[in-house]
C-alpha cells in the first residue's frame, strides 16, 4: 500500500493554459545516422500475441544508459551489443561493438514466444544483456576494446528455456546483484466452444547474480530465482528502494505470491441472505406504491460476474460507451433517449467491488424489439478466481447518501441466474405507474442525467489519458511488507515516469493523473529502522497544470518521462513522417501560464522510436532518443 495526498496549495484553479515557446530546433536537436541500425522486427510477428503482449512490445525502450558516466547502449539487428559515448564538450556521439551475441535459432524456441533482446546495466562495471530467447549475458564493461564476457544464464521453467525481458537491475551488495525478469505466461487453452483466447499472464522473476563467481565461460548456467509473482500486464517500472530493501513494482495489476493460500469460496446460510431491517425501517408493512427497481441486477459464478442494465428499446448501440480498467468501469450513453423515463446509466471510473480482467471481459447489447426496454449485459472476468462478491461496486451501501444516488444503492445478487433478466419487466411496470402521473416510488426522480456535453470535457477522451496502475512492494526474501495489502492495492492513473538514465540513483517519482492536472510526487526513502514498517510516504513536491488535458489529444505517444521541471511526450513517429517531442513546463501555484515547446525528433528518414535515456552532463540533461536509423541528441534548456 501506498499513499497519495494532493497539497492543494501546489495546485493553481486559475491556470489558463500553456503558451508556445519558441525554441531553435537548429541549437538544440542533432540528429546521427546508425552504422548498425536497430529494429524492433527482432522478435516473431507470426504468432499470436495477447492485447498485453503487443502493449509491452510497444512501450519497450530499447536504449539503456549507464547508471554514471556519458554511455549508452542497445542491441542491434544483427545480435550485436553497441556501445554509445558522448563526448562530454561536443556532444558527438561515437558507436563500437562491443559485443556479438551468438544469433538465436528460433527452431530451439518453438514453444515459446520471443522477446526482444535488451540491456541494463548492473553496475558501472557490469552490463547485462538478454538475448529475447532465454538468455542472459553478464558483460564486464571496457573503456578501450570489447566488453569481456563473464557468464551465461538461461531461464528454465517447466524443463524448458523461457524468453524474457529485463525489467531493472541493482547491485545490492558488493558481489552481488538481483535482476528483475518478466516472462509470459500461458494458460491452458480454453474449450473452443467458449470462444474465449488462452489467457495470458506474467511471471515476474527475482534472480541473483554472484558478481563474486563472474568468470568467462561459454557453458550457460541455470538462473538462480529468489521469489516469482505473477500479475496480468507487464510493470511499467520496477525498482529497488535500499532504505526498505525492497522493490517497488508499478503495473496494471498486483502481482500475487503463487505460494499465498487461496481464500475458499464463502456461501452464506440462509439466515445471512434473510434482509436485515435498517433504523426505522419495518420489512412487514405493506408498500401501497411499488417502489423503484434497482439500476441494475446482477449475478455471479466462481470466476465471472454478469451485471445487467436495462435501457430503452430505443437506444442506439452506436450511443453506448463502454470502458473497462483492472479496478473500475466507465459507462455512458452518449446522447439524449426520449423514452428515458427513468436515469440512464451513468458511471466515470466506479470502482468495483474487487478487480476484473479487462481484456477478456465485454459487454453486449439486447434491443429485445418486442419490449420497451432492451438488455446492456456486462460480462466481467474475475481477477481473483474463486472471490465472492459481496456487490459489484466498491461504493454500494456505503453512503449516508446512497438512497439519493441510483449508482450507490446496494443490490442483492439475483442468485438465480435465469432471473437476472427480470429487471426489464421490474421496470417496465414502473415506468407504466410514472407515466399515468405517479411517483410510485416516493423519492422524486428530478431531471434525470445531465447532459454528457455539459462544459468542454469529454470524458471518454480524458478517461484515456495515462495508464491505470498499482504499486506492489516485495522485500528482498520475496515476502510482503507487514504494512502491505497484497491484492488490495490503492489503484492511481499514472501519466508519466522520471526520464531513465542518471535519475536512476535518485528518489523515485511519479507524475499522476488528478482531474486535469499532473501533480508529481516523490517516495520518501526511510530514515530509520523504525520507519521500515510504515506505510511508503510520498511527497506532493510540485504540479505540471492541465497535463492529463494537453495530453488526452496526443494520441502517438510512445514514452512520457520527466525530469524535476518538465515533462517529456515522444511519437513513435511511424508512418515515415517522423515524431514530435512536447515538452512541457512545470508552472507556479500563481503563475496563470506555462511554457510548451515542440521538437521534431524523427525527419521521416529515421524510423520509428525505440527508445529514450538522458545523461547529466554539466548538470543538464542531455536526452538520447534511438531511431531505427539514427540517435537523436537533445539538449535541454
């Protein structure tokens, strides 16, 4: 668990908006051309990837920059490692091989999926290198000639070589080192009559490196693992934190201990589904009025749950907007329906009662020509196989005034299934009672749901914006921390990540998403050992105002970093037509305007972007972007 907290004197509601700041593309942007070009063609095209495989294919960077020093490196297509080096006065890069690894044979890999091959440097002295196949390369680093072999490792699961990406790597002590490994996970392929794909998770592996026994030798050895989790995405970021001596991982969902006990289904006895009277309230006396039906029923099964809302026969399925996270849903009905008697479904980021797969849950939409009103199912997939629900959101029952808001009441699962449909005739008969001029519930039904147009917010678009995640923390031993709450994770919008490079060694910071507004944060490293068992703090140092605004309309973008003062957004820059970086300036809480400026990074001839890093020289941050085809320098301002 951690915790966020807004300081709103760092927020400024009078901001106006960003103004263009000029800047000279000539004195600050170069651009070099790659004697060994990188491609991102290395792994297979010709097999089946799930939504979170191409998505981690396509925020992978490509680029690792050394933890100090003015160098860099990345794999190019040909297997070879090439090393970078900024003349600290010039700027002028210079590229060598510094290593060439064996090529892959992929007939050796047929029942797995490659990866693309990447690096991170272990320490100033070591740099280790995946092969996208299985392996792993310990190099001793160089100054002069090729960088020195000093082992080979391979991932083995189930007695077969698993292909992975390196996610973080960190020297813990003097002759040893941990590596942060994430692998795809394949379950059994489901019954073809579900129409349902093989679901796809991965395996996130603590790995120990023995820097004492680094020696050169071409015999590869068995990875040694220290814990494994499993979790739905690929973490966005993973790293070490030595005042807990523990790591950090931020992805899209937590990332569970598969040795934790499983919490056994919970049926309750007839006397807990007998409805408990509230304050007041007499369950015997007689309704004169039939009272309003809940906005929706529901149902579940070990792992599924079916919510069904019942709309008028007339909406267009064009009108419908559905939007699913890990944590929360987002539902709308774009434009006004006369016979809506009754308030439309309307739900921005309601979070549900526990978490949900989002890529194989979907939803479906039943005019039922013959009704006056249709059927919106929801089909949602368990995160956690075996949970029972309680209610389908979080929020149901819990306010003081949850009879004033449809969303918030607490419905009682329809345990049933082939009764969950039931809710159409429920309110079909209330709807007829309105319409001869009773209020047959007594409460006031009011002008029903604003209008979506309301304002120049469009909440489908700003619901986009950044990537929803959590923080999931494990000690070294790959236990949780006592002051965790593993699988209940506090969930955030993540907008942007600190630039890779020298920040490295820094504090960790995050810039999340706060209505329209960025504010960046920063985790306090523990001072004591009595603040290891805390609950992580982070600080709320500065704010970068209309970010998640300016950004919702960047629809390109590749990586989105920052540094203490800006915010970086690189395109990907396909097509041949080359990528834009916008750079945005952190603003005053009293300023009204901030400055943004943009660079044209690719110029069409380059390729796509791969990967980006910064290097401190002068105590300025030079940015290296890699292109398929060139480096690009940036130099700050």
């Amino acid at each position: 668990m951690s915790t966020f907290t807004v300081n709103r004197k760092l927020l400024n509601p009078k901001f106006e908006g960003y103004k263009f700041d000029f800047v000279d593309q000539d004195q600050v942007v170069s651009r070099y051309p790659l004697q060994h070009p990188a491609t991102q063609a290395t792994s297979s095209t010709q097999t089946w990837l799930s939504f979170h495989e191409v998505q981690s294919r396509i925020t992978h960077n490509h680029l690792a920059v050394a933890n100090k020093g003015t160098s860099a490196v990345y794999v190019d297509e040909d297997y070879n490692v090439i090393l970078i080096n900024i003349a600290p006065e010039s700027l002028l890069p210079s590229f060598r091989v510094v290593y060439e690894l064996p090529r892959p044979v992929s007939s050796s890999v047929a029942q797995t999926h490659p990866e693309y091959p990447c690096a991170s440097y272990l320490s100033s002295e070591f740099l280790l290198v995946s092969d996208g196949f299985g392996f792993m390369y310990l190099l001793r680093t160089n100054n002069l000639g090729p960088f020195e072999l000093a082992g080979i490792y391979q991932l083995v699961v189930d007695e077969i070589v698993q292909p992975f990406i390196i996610n973080s790597a960190d020297q813990i002590s003097p002759d040893h080192g941990v590596v942060i490994l994430s692998s795809s996970h394949r379950g059994p392929k489901p019954d073809a009559s579900t129409k349902k794909s093989t679901p796809v998770d991965f395996d996130i592996w603590a790995t120990r490196v023995d820097l004492s026994q680094a020696e050169p030798s071409t015999v590869a050895r068995t990875i040694h693992v220290a814990w494994n989790r499993r979790g739905e995405q690929v973490p966005m970021l993973s790293k070490y934190d030595p005042s807990r001596k523990a790591f950090m991982l931020i992805g899209g969902t937590p990332y569970l201990d598969l040795k934790a006990a499983v919490l056994p289904l919970y049926e309750p006895s007839l006397d807990e589904i007998a409805p408990i009277p509230r304050a007041g309230e007499n369950l015997d006396a007689m309704q004169v009025n039939p009272a309003r039906p809940p906005p929706y029923s529901w149902t579940q099964t070990s792992d599924s749950v079916t919510v069904a809302f019942p709309l008028p026969s007339s909406t267009a399925k064009t009108t419908i907007s559905v939007n699913f996270t890990t944590t929360s849903l987002t539902l709308s009905i774009s434009d006004f329906v006369p016979a809506a008697v009754v308030p439309l479904p309307s739900y921005s980021s309601k979070a549900f009662w526990d978490g949900i797969s989002p890529s194989s849950s979907y939803w479906t939409w039943d005019k039922e020509a013959e009704h006056s009103f249709g059927i919106l199912t929801l089909h949602l997939d368990k995160q956690h196989e075996g949970t029972k629900w309680m209610q389908v959101f979080a929020s149901a029952g819990k306010s003081a005034a949850a009879v004033l808001s449809p969303e918030d009441v607490e419905v009682p699962e329809t345990l049933d299934p082939s009764e969950l449909w039931l809710i159409r005739e429920s309110l079909e008969k209330y709807t007829a009672a309105l319409l001869t001029g009773e209020d047959a519930s007594g409460l006031g039904l009011g002008r029903g749901v604003p209008s979506l147009g309301e304002g120049e917010m469009d909440e489908e678009v700003d619901s986009s914006v950044g990537r929803t995640a959590v923080i999931t923390w494990i000690n070294l031993d790959g236990s949780s921390p006592s002051w965790s709450n593993p699988g209940r994770e506090y969930p955030f919008t993540l907008l942007s990540t600190l630039l890779p490079g020298h920040h490295r060694d820094a504090s960790s910071s995050v810039v999340l998403k706060e209505g329209l507004d960025g504010p960046a944060y920063v985790l306090q490293p523990v001072s004591d050992a009595t603040d290891s068992d805390t609950v992580p703090r982070w600080t709320h140092t500065s704010t970068f105002p209309a970010l998640g605004f300016v950004l919702a309309s960047k629809q390109d973008v590749r990586f989105t970093h920052h540094n203490e003062n800006l915010v970086f957004a690189l395109e990907s820059g396909l097509r041949n037509r080359g990528g834009n970086m916008y750079v945005y300036r952190r603003a005053k809480p009293s300023e009204a305007w901030a400055k943004q400026s943009v660079l044209k990074i690719g110029d069409g001839a380059g390729g796509a972007l791969l990967g980006v890093g910064a290097l401190c020289i002068e105590e300025r941050d030079v940015i290296l972007a890699l292109t398929e085809k060139q480096l690009v320098i940036v130099k700050t301002w």
